[in-house]
C-alpha cells in the first residue's frame, strides 16, 4: 500500500518510488514514427502550486519457478487554482502595441489506473514477457481571461472576456507483448514485439467571449457564444521482428522488420447558442478529420565487437503511407513517402569504468492530427490556431558524443557529453498579427533549423562519500526559423546554466546545498528590441532525517533571484 498527499509542488513520488511501487508503466509514453520511445510524467494541468492526493497498491511475487507476476493501481486526484498576470508589447514593422492580460484557471484531474506484468520463462532459452496498462481520467476546468489591448501610447483600444468551461473524460489501454529466443549459437537471438493501443476521449464545453472595441461605433461589442463538443479516437498496432546472427566471433548482423498501423479520428462541433438554446451549427469551427498512417520499415545493420571497441553501422528503409480525410467536406489527402535512414555508433572502452562514444543517427516523424486537422481554434480568441493538411514529415539529423569515467569504490564519476541536431522540413510556427491585436497560427514546414548543446559533471566524493561536491555546466545553442505575418524571422537563442551542489550523507541524516547562475540571450531578425540578455540565479538546500519505525522527514527550500528582465520579471522568490 502507498499513499501521497501534497499541497506544495513536490507533489509525485521520487523514482525511487516509481519503481518500488510499479509506478512506471503510469509515464505517459509517446512513441515515434521510428519506433522510438519517450516516457514523461504529464499532469496536463496549468501552472501553479496543486493540491493532490495518491494511493494504490502494488503486488509482486513468483508464483512458480519460472513465473513473475505483478499488478498494481493507483488513484490520483489533483487540483490547481491558479492566477497569472502578464504584460506584453508587440514590436511590428508597420505598429507597436501592448496587452496586460489577467488569468485565473482552476483544473481538477481525477484518474484511475491499473498496470500488470507477467514474466515467463517458457524454456531455458526462451523468454516471454506481457504488459498491460488501462486508465480512465475525468478533467474539470473553468477558466477566466481578461486582456486589455493598448496603443504604443497606451490608450486602450479593445478589451476582450473569455470565460471557458469544460469537462472531459476517456480512457487508454496500452499492451505489449515480448518474445526473446536464444540459441545454442553463442550471440544468435530472435526477438519479436507486438504492442498496441487504444484510447477514447470526449469533450464538452461553454465558451463564452465578449470583446469591447473602444473606438468603434458601429461594432463597440463583438460577442461569442458557444457549446463545445469534440470525441477523439485513436489505435495503433505496431510488429516489430529482429534477428542477430554471428557472422565471426568478432562480427555480428542484424536484421529487422517493423510493421506500424495508426488510426486516429478527431470530430469538433461548435454550436452558437440562438434563444435559449445552442443549436446553430458554426461550419468554420466544425469539422470531421480522419487520419491513418501505415509504415513498412526494414533494417539493416552491422555489428564489429572486440574487447574494447565496439562499431555498428546501418540504415533503415522506410514507406510510409499517411491519408487524411476531411469527412466534413468530402476532401482527402493521400501522402506517401520513402526514408534512408542511416545510423551508426563507435565506442572505445579505455578501461572497465572509462569509455567514449559517437552516435550518428537519422530520424523522421510525422505531423500530429491537431496539427493536420483543418479547423480553426477559438477556445482563446485571441490566440487562434489552424491545421495544415499539407504538412510534410520531418527529417532529423543527429550527432552525439558521450564521455563517462566512474570509479565504483570511491564513488567518484565524471561525464561529457555533446549534441547536434539538424532539421529538414521541421514544423515551425506561421502567424499573424491583425488590426486588432488577434494572433493566428498554423504549423508549417521550413528548412534549416538546428541545435547544439554540451554538459560536463563531475561527482568529487570525500571523507568515505560522506562528503560530495558536484560542479556542473551546461550549453545549448539554437537556431530557429518561423515567419511573423509572412516575413522569416530567424531566432537565436544562447542558454547557459552553471551549478555546485554539496552533499553530505551521514547513517540517519542527509543534506544538501546547492547554487546555481543561469544566462540567457536571445536576438530575432524581425526585432532587435527583444535582445535583451538576462540572469537568473538561486540557491536550494535540502535535509533528511530517518526517524524510528521507518519514517523520515524532510524539508526544502528554494531562492530565486532573476535580474536584467523586463520590468515586473526581476523577482526575487523563496519556496
């Protein structure tokens, strides 16, 4: 049994948790188009500081010689009241304006979740692995935005409402499957992988939007009225087939197949209320999308092991096969495309705990149906966004280099590490700015963006690892394209963070210190006057007692100081 309850932001379990108690499976896992995965907690929830509560239970045990059986849920119920100001000002070619803008959001997620693994060794030499995962969630919020729009001498000119209300509620089930079958050939395995998905999500909802022009006669109150409805569904099946065969005792290839099915349907109707009911269908904001992607992927690749080198090179060919319906308007969208994507990785042990590595690897992913769905978005109105059917997929290219030293008796352990990434026909951003102060946007392809960073740490223990000292650095460098009312405007954003943590861990009390100094410069084509570097630094210390019957105590805080930002932004904070 565990349970959590919180009103500060240290509101989920540590990982030590997370796997104690199985808690694992509940990442939310985003799969790409390659077969790649990314697991996250997401709460979906705005900013603030929540009131939340866990509990479950979870079971683990072998029921006979060769069977793991574990299951596990979990309640989780959460809630957020928050409230944000926030000052801006627009620099055009042709204007220049500022809103002042004043949000208060409230959202409650109530979730259930009920995760099982079973593990069996069929053989000596064969080995089966199941998992599954289902969650139901049922999320409440209401929120209520007030923005007032101001000329560059600050007389205002509009001033919009917008009061939303909504409720929705779905589920997923996520499965997979896992068979690993070893030969009496030293290196010769088959591994089979089966896996799919099914979720369900509906919506309902009020909008509500009254936008007050100062200096208009004729339109001086521009009004929305709306109910919300939208059902979203989506599957997936992916198969996926990989065969090692030594070649030598030094050369190894394998070969891959994968198989990958997506089906997803998105339908959005709004409804403008007419006497005292909405029954008015909007076709702008209506609509019915259907989109189904297949791929067929084959691999290749080449394995050179020796005792200190290791070297893989291959490459993966790739159709992929994407329609989209509009079944509102009767259109359709057929795509299909073929991918080379080669990769290869070098690594070189200069001992057992000191070793280096070069990746280089291509990836491509597909637009989203959000992204694609041709439909405009008012739930803010003055943040519109719109699909675009004709998106491509993207085409990344990507460089790593990793550098670890670790020695395990004295604790000490070092790494560097350094990154690049280069995209063709990735999805930026196309938006613009009206006469009244309203941003529209819609995702579109451009070429040539891209990013560096690169991170050196080093844990430096003393006195038996009672005391441990951890300076570490971090760089990024990124080079962005979008377009602002049909110009390119190109960003270039330098991030830097440096930190120095103290640790000390005695038998029944661990504490820690630490200090960290963040700088930050950004410059855009389309406007120098948002060059404008800032910092930000702080500090944070933490203690941790063991206490009789198992229980511990801890504490921490946290002071932020931000300087040279705009007026307003130079905070200094303690948490």
């Amino acid at each position: 049994m565990f349970g959590l309850a919180s009103n500060t932001p240290n509101s989920s379990f540590n990982w030590e948790d997370v796997y104690r108690y199985g808690l694992d499976n509940e990442f939310q896992t985003v799969f790409d188009d390659d077969g790649g995965s990314t697991s996250m907690f997401m709460t979906g929830q705005p900013q603030g500081i929540p009131q939340t509560i866990k509990s479950g239970f979870y079971y683990s045990n072998k029921l006979f010689k060769d069977t793991k059986f574990n299951i596990n849920y979990s309640y989780d119920n959460s809630q957020v009241n928050a409230t944000k100001s926030e000052n801006s000002q627009y620099f055009l070619p042709d204007t220049t304006y500022n809103t002042f803008n004043n949000t208060n959001a409230f959202q409650k997620n109530e979730a259930h979740t009920i995760n099982i693994g079973l593990e069996q060794a069929l053989d000596s030499l064969t080995d089966l692995n199941f998992s599954s995962k289902i969650k139901s969630i049922e999320i409440n919020s209401t929120s209520l935005d007030k923005t007032d729009f101001l000329r560059s001498d600050f007389i205002k000119t509009r001033n919009t409402t917008i009061d939303n209300f909504s409720k929705s509620n779905g589920y997923d089930i996520a499965n997979n499957l896992k068979l690993v079958r070893r030969f009496k050939k030293k290196d010769r395995e088959l591994r089979i992988l089966y896996s799919n998905s099914f979720s369900e999500n509906s919506l309902k909802g009020i909008l509500k939007t009254d936008n007050y022009f100062y200096f208009d006669s004729i339109n001086a109150l521009n009004s929305i009225n709306q109910k919300k409805q939208a059902s979203t569904n989506a599957n997936s099946h992916i198969l996926g087939f990989t065969y090692t065969e030594p070649l030598t005792n030094k050369i190894k290839v394998e070969f891959s197949y994968d198989y990958m099915q997506y089906k997803s349907s998105q339908n959005k109707l709004s409804l403008n209320k007419i006497g005292d009911e909405y029954s008015q269908i909007d076709p702008l904001l209506t609509n019915d999308f259907l989109n189904i992607k297949k791929i067929n992927r084959l691999g290749l690749k080449f394995i050179y092991e020796v005792k200190k080198l290791r070297f893989t090179l291959g490459t993966k060919a790739r159709n992929v096969f994407v329609r989209n319906d509009n079944l509102f308007t009767n259109h359709q969208i057929i795509q299909n495309f073929n991918n080379i994507l080669p990769f290869s990785t070098v690594r070189y042990k200069f001992s057992d705990n000191r070793r280096i590595e070069l990746q280089y690897t291509t990836t491509s992913a597909n637009p989203t149906i959000n992204q694609l769905q041709p439909i405009t978005d008012n739930n803010n109105p003055n943040f519109i966004n719109i699909g675009n059917p004709d998106l491509l997929p993207t085409f990344n290219h990507n460089i790593k280099v990793n550098y670890n030293s670790w020695k395990a008796i004295s604790g000490k352990y070092t790494w560097i590490s350094f990154g690049y990434n280069y995209i063709n026909n990735n999805f930026t951003n196309f938006t613009t700015y009206d006469s009244i102060g309203r941003t529209v946007s819609k995702t579109v392809n451009v070429d040539g963006n891209y990013n560096l960073n690169s991170s050196f740490g080093t844990n430096l223990p003393f006195f038996s690892k009672k005391l441990v000292i951890s300076p570490y650095v971090w760089v990024s460098y990124r080079n962005n394209k979008s377009f602002i009312n049909g110009l390119m405007n190109k960003t270039q954003d330098f991030r830097s963070n440096l930190n120095l943590q103290f640790q000390l861990d005695f038998e029944k009390v661990e504490s820690s210190i630490s200090g960290y100094y963040n700088y930050n410069y950004t410059e855009a084509t389309l406007n120098i006057n948002s060059t404008k570097p800032y910092s930000s630094q702080g500090f944070s210390g933490s203690i941790n007692i063991k206490l009789p019957a198992k229980f511990i105590m801890e504490t921490n805080a946290d002071y932020t100081i931000n300087s040279k930002r705009s007026e307003g932004y130079n905070v200094n904070y303690l948490i």
